[in-house]
C-alpha cells in the first residue's frame, strides 16, 4: 500500500505504461502498486530506469525460485524405518529406537538437526501408530488427486517455527469457524508440503489463521472443505461461504499479498466499507441521522472506490459498533473539498460538525493495528450513551466525570440546523480548553433530548430546572451540568444559540463547576440547581448508520441495495453481459428446438402389462448371469474384504461377514450384499454393497 498521488483536476494524461501500472489489476511487469507509483510519479527517466532495475531483479528471483532443485521429503515409513505392511509392534519399536537416536539431549554437536529429525519421528509416529489416520496416509488417492498443489521453497521446513494460528482438529471446531462471523483463513498442509513462514505473522494481524493437517485431522473436515489437493488455503467469510485458493507462480514472489488478495474476493468488502460513487452518496452518508448512529465516520481516499484494502476492511470490521468506514475516489471534486494531497490517505470526520479530526487527510499505514490507532486517537465530543460512557468515565459519576456536562439538542437540529452546529462547536471548544487547564473533573457529552429512547426521560427529569433558562432564548437547545454523586444539576442561563460570546462565557462556567466541586457551593450557590430523585438510564448506542429499522424497512433496504447492485453490475460489464446473453440464446434454441419437435412426436404403443410380465426374467429382473445361484463366489456366512468404494472410500479394506441380500436392489442391477463389517476392536456396521465391491476374505 505505497503511496500513490491523488489525480488533480485537468492532469495531463499519462503513459501507456503508467495508466498500465494504475489499472485496478496490475498487469506484468509491474506486479507491485509501488513500482507502478515510481514509474508515474512525474520524476523523470531516473525513477523509470529504478522501476525497470526492481522488476528484473524480482523475474530473476522468480526464475531462480522455478529451476532450483526441491530436497526430496521422506514420507513417514522412510522416517522410521521400516516397510509397508510393517505391524503395529514393529512401528512402535523402530518410533523408540529412531526418537532416541535423534534425542537432542543425545545429540549436543549437532542439536538443531537432531531437533528437526526428532519432531520428524514425533509426526511420523503420530499418523502411523493410530490405524485410521494410518488408512488415509496409506491410501491418499481415494482422498486426494494426484495432482497436489505446488510446493514452496520458502517454506519453514526447520521445526522451530511457532505459526500464528490455531489447530483445527475436529468437524465442531470447523462449523464454529464457517458460521463464527469471523473471516479465517484454513491452512491444509501435510507435514511434507506446507506453506509455513514467517509470512503469516503479517497476515495473522489482519484475519485470523487456522492450520488443518490432512492425516491427523477428522476425516469429516476433509470432506466437507472439499479438499482434494494440497497444501492449500480455504478461506472462509465467517458466514458459511468459503473457497479454496492454491498458490502458483507469480504468487510465491510475495504469498502474504497473494493470500490477501485471495481473500479479499471471499470476503463481503463493500457490506464492511461502504463504496460512495458521488457527492450525495457523500453527503447523505456525513449526515446526523435523526435516530441513526452518531459514531465518527472514516472516510478512505482511493485513486478508484472499489479498490480493496485488507487493512482498511479489517479496522472497519473491529470498529464496527463505533465507527463507520467508506472509501471514495480522489476525482476532482473530492481533492478540492477535502484537501487530499495523496492516496491512500484517510479523515475521520465528527458527524454532529460535520467536521474532521485533522486538516488534511493522513496516509493508510500498511497494518491494521496501527490504523486502527490512528483511527482511535481522533476525539470528539461523544453522544451520551452506554458505550461512551464506559469509554469516558468508566461507567462511574466519578473522576474525571465528577461533572458531566451535557448538550441537549434536538434530533434533527444537527443535520437540518447549521446554527445548531455552530453552537455545538462553541461546547465542544469550551470543554477542550477547560481539560487543557483544569486537568480533569468534568466530561462533555451531547444528548437527542426527544429520541424516543431515553431522551424524553432526562427532559422529563431536567424539566423543571430547563424552565429556569427559557426566559434566556436558549428555543431547543440547552447546557446542563449533573454531579453523579451528589445528583445535582445546574444549567447554563445564558444563550447558546446565534451568540459569538457564548464560547467565552461556557468556558467560565465550566471551570467554575470544577472549582466548587460537586456540592456546588461558593460563588454557585446563587445558580438555578435542582437534585434527581435518580439519574435517568444511560441509553443503549445507536449501531445503524440511518437508525433502527423494522421488520418491513430491512425488507426493502435489501431489496434497494440488491437492485442497485445489480444497476451497478449491469452499468460496469455492459458488454461482457450482451456476449453472454448472445451466446446462451445460440446453445439453447436448437435444445429448445429438439424438445418442442420430440413433443409433438406420436407416443410409442403401450404393451399390455400381461405381456410385460411375460418378457421380464423369472430371476426377479436381473440378468441370468448376476442372480445369487450364478454368482456362486459369495454366499450367507462368506467372509469379504471391501475393495473399490468410490464414495464411501473410508470402509475399503475392512473385513466383513455376508448376512443376507439385499431385497431393495434395482431390478436388471448387479446384486447387493448385506455385510456385516468389523470397524475397531468392537464396533460393528451392517451396510449394503454390490458383489463388484466385495472379494473373498
């Protein structure tokens, strides 16, 4: 994510090869943002010939990657050393023999090789020791194609590397990662073929890793992720949608960017950071709803808004229940009115001013966490609410909140009212330069004194010391002040409202309340007060940028938002979607042609059932040479070995006693067996299987 310059208004336009490097998708040679960013920066043929040196250097590392030599891998029978058809006593003597043989404490000359062979014989043991993992290491084409995923030289082959990331073992551990609402990324791997690296140390800040070994795992893992080659990556959204990504080429050049890449296109992106395509898009997204959420708004500076970001979409993930995330493209429009220099930068911007936490906009920092910093270091005067509350003050009246002032508006007044702004923008000075010198005692917060959801309950609660400032022409607009322990409030007497003094005066006032002190004695003794019965609750946080919805408006919401999607897809692919139609249209009408021709075709005589019956073997319908008496290779009470399952791969090999046949096979079908399989020491399984699956045991 290297910095890039923002498009200016009536920019001459650029290079071939520079609006090559600035396409949504960078093409060969300029794999990497960076080196498209040095090529177009306007600084001459110097940072050119830089660009061209940077990509040779990174085709010879992909040249070199492609010709070097692989070491060959053992598999776990060479590690041990024994064969085959070895028997379980045999494996277990030579895992003894061959784990104190390369015992690191038996080994001080040479101890970072004895610790790789050690763990080596630690994961051999631990696949062939146990007879089911055993099968499936034994019998990996009925599990896997032959065609695995390519293996990576990068790879940390050296035993002491610690990944990032959990261990998933089990089919529940894998359902809570495919529905937890959490993006996470699986890791199939062997321990011969694996992508292990000090790559995913960087990636693991940004979504969350799980690690699945093929042979040690629960078969029912394999066979729901669908997994037939590996190492590989299975990237799932957190919402029961996932696909497999395996790394090839190009991506080996740099696999951490690659796996972002990768998962970015799983992961629901536009539904985490809004795409905002024009100034009222902007503008209704800025706004105070009147019963939306009043959480700060970050608004991202792309060269085009549908650019993704991992880091951006991460923040906005974690930040979901406080901020709002959305991105737009650095036209003209958008430079002038924000000031944005380069990109990717980014503003957080207070909904209630309307304002942002900066001058100009900052630059993306490359990882989540330090975005996410940034993001939180921007203060505002906060709505009073359950979280703010807890944020500020901890959730106790005292402290630093021993006073909280209040400014009590109504709901529209901030997105319909700019008078209404400005005298919120006079608090919000007042309270910052009180802190500055008085050094705690009193927090600012500001409340929708008519919202439905607690609002009125303060007014109610405040009425009788909020008509003691009429008389002052406050109109809506009001400033208390409550003592948590004392439940004391005062208000402020004078206007708010269209008054350029206001700052001034609200500033005295403040620092005087941190002077007396909650009892509100001294020179405030004379102040209009009142003491609560109880303090009202502390509403609960609005989290819907517009405000809770019902059953009826998320209906249409989603119907709105499908439908310009669709406006959206159709506007952008155009094109490609007229070839499509064209094409389907050319493949279906001669079927369409084909069936209407076969439906007005006379219907074949139908014979009489008599005569059917007649013409049907007496054999119940299969062939004379597949009936039981021909077969004459297996009988009732005939041991069998299950061999050739392509579905159920998991029982061939295991014996079993033929108990009877099965009556509900299909007529004119090769004969089915009921047979009595032997899964373990004690569990047995009675299942149905043709004669072509069975031999003789």
């Amino acid at each position: 994510q290297a910095p890039q310059r923002a498009p200016r208004p009536l920019a001459r336009e650029l290079p071939r090869e520079c609006a090559r490097a600035h396409a949504r998708v960078p093409p060969c040679p300029w794999p990497r943002p960076e080196v498209a960013a040095s090529c177009c920066s306007g600084r001459g043929g110097a940072s050119a010939m830089v660009a061209i040196r940077h990509v040779l250097v990174r085709c010879l590392l992909l040249l070199c990657l492609a010709t070097a030599r692989k070491a060959p891998t053992k598999d776990y029978y060479e590690v041990l050393g024994v064969s085959r058809g070895s028997a379980e006593a045999d494996i277990k003597r030579a895992y003894k023999k061959m784990a104190l043989k390369w015992h690191p404490d038996k080994n001080p000359e040479q101890k970072e090789l004895a610790q790789q062979e050690f763990i080596a014989v630690q994961q051999a043991y631990e696949v062939l020791s146990d007879p089911a993992k055993r099968r499936r290491y034994d019998n990996q084409k009925s599990f896997f194609s032959e065609d695995s995923g390519e293996d990576w030289d990068g790879a940390d082959r050296s035993g002491g590397f610690a990944p990032p990331g959990d261990v998933l073992t089990t089919v529940e551990q894998l359902r809570k990662v495919q529905e937890g609402g959490e993006p996470v990324v699986i890791h199939v791997y062997s321990d011969q073929r694996h992508f292990f690296g000090a790559w995913m140390s960087e990636l693991a800040q940004d979504v969350k890793i799980v690690h699945v070994n093929v042979f040690t795992v629960e078969e029912g893992v394999i066979h729901r992720l669908q997994v037939r080659r590996f190492p590989a990556f299975v990237i799932c959204d957190g919402h029961g949608n996932s696909q497999q990504y395996i790394p090839g080429g190009w991506d080996f050049m740099n696999l951490g960017d690659a796996v972002r890449s990768a998962t970015l296109q799983v992961l629901p992106y536009f539904d985490t950071v809004a795409p905002l395509r024009s100034e009222s898009e902007l503008d209704d997204w800025l706004k105070l709803h009147a019963a939306g959420s009043s959480g700060p708004r970050v608004l991202i500076f792309l060269d085009d808004y549908r650019r993704q970001y991992m880091s951006v979409f991460s923040a906005a993930r974690k930040l979901s229940s406080s901020h709002h995330f959305a991105q737009v493209s650095a036209s003209g429009w958008v430079v002038d009115r924000f000031r944005v220099q380069r990109v990717p930068s980014f503003v957080v911007i207070d909904p209630a001013t309307r304002q942002g936490s900066t001058q100009a906009p900052q630059m993306v920092p490359g990882d989540t966490e330090s975005l996410i910093s940034q993001v939180r270091s921007a203060t505002f005067v906060l709505e009073l609410n359950e979280a703010s509350f807890e944020q500020r003050c901890r959730g106790e009246w005292t402290g630093n909140c021993a006073w909280v002032a209040l400014f009590l508006v109504p709901s529209r007044a901030f997105s319909e009212v700019e008078a209404s702004r400005k005298a919120f923008r006079r608090f919000r000075e007042a309270c910052k330069a009180v802190r500055q010198h008085a050094g705690g005692g009193i927090e600012c917060f500001w409340l929708r004194h008519d919202l439905a959801e607690s609002g009125p309950a303060w007014r109610s609660a405040l009425s009788g010391l909020l008509d003691k400032a009429k008389d002052a022409g406050t109109g809506d607009l009001w400033v208390v002040a409550l003592a948590g322990e004392t439940r004391k409030a005062t208000v402020f007497t004078k206007s708010v409202f269209e008054r350029e003094l206001s700052q001034r005066d609200l500033t005295q006032w403040l620092a005087q309340l941190v002077q007396v002190g909650p009892e509100l004695g001294g020179s405030a003794a004379s102040w209009p007060s009142i003491v609560l019965e109880s303090i009202p609750r502390v509403p609960e946080a609005v989290v819907e940028l517009r405000g809770p919805k019902g059953t009826a408006a998320r209906l249409l919401a989603q119907l709105t938002e499908a439908a310009q999607r669709f406006s959206v897809f159709v506007e952008e692919n155009s094109g490609s979607l007229l070839q499509v139609i064209f094409v389907g249209a050319l493949i279906a009408w001669p079927l369409i042609n084909n069936l209407m021709n076969g439906a007005d075709a006379p219907a074949a005589p139908q014979q009489p059932q008599a005569q059917q019956r007649q013409q049907q073997p007496a054999n119940g319908g299969r062939p004379a040479g597949q009936n039981l008496a021909a077969e004459g290779k297996f009988s009732v009470g005939s041991n069998v070995l299950v061999d050739g399952l392509r579905q159920h791969t998991e029982y061939n090999g295991l014996r079993g006693l033929i108990v009877g046949l099965d009556p509900a096979a299909d007529p004119g079908a090769p004969p089915k067996f009921r047979v009595e399989l032997r899964i373990g020491s004690e569990e047995k399984k009675t299942l149905a299987i043709r004669s072509e699956h069975l031999r003789p045991g």
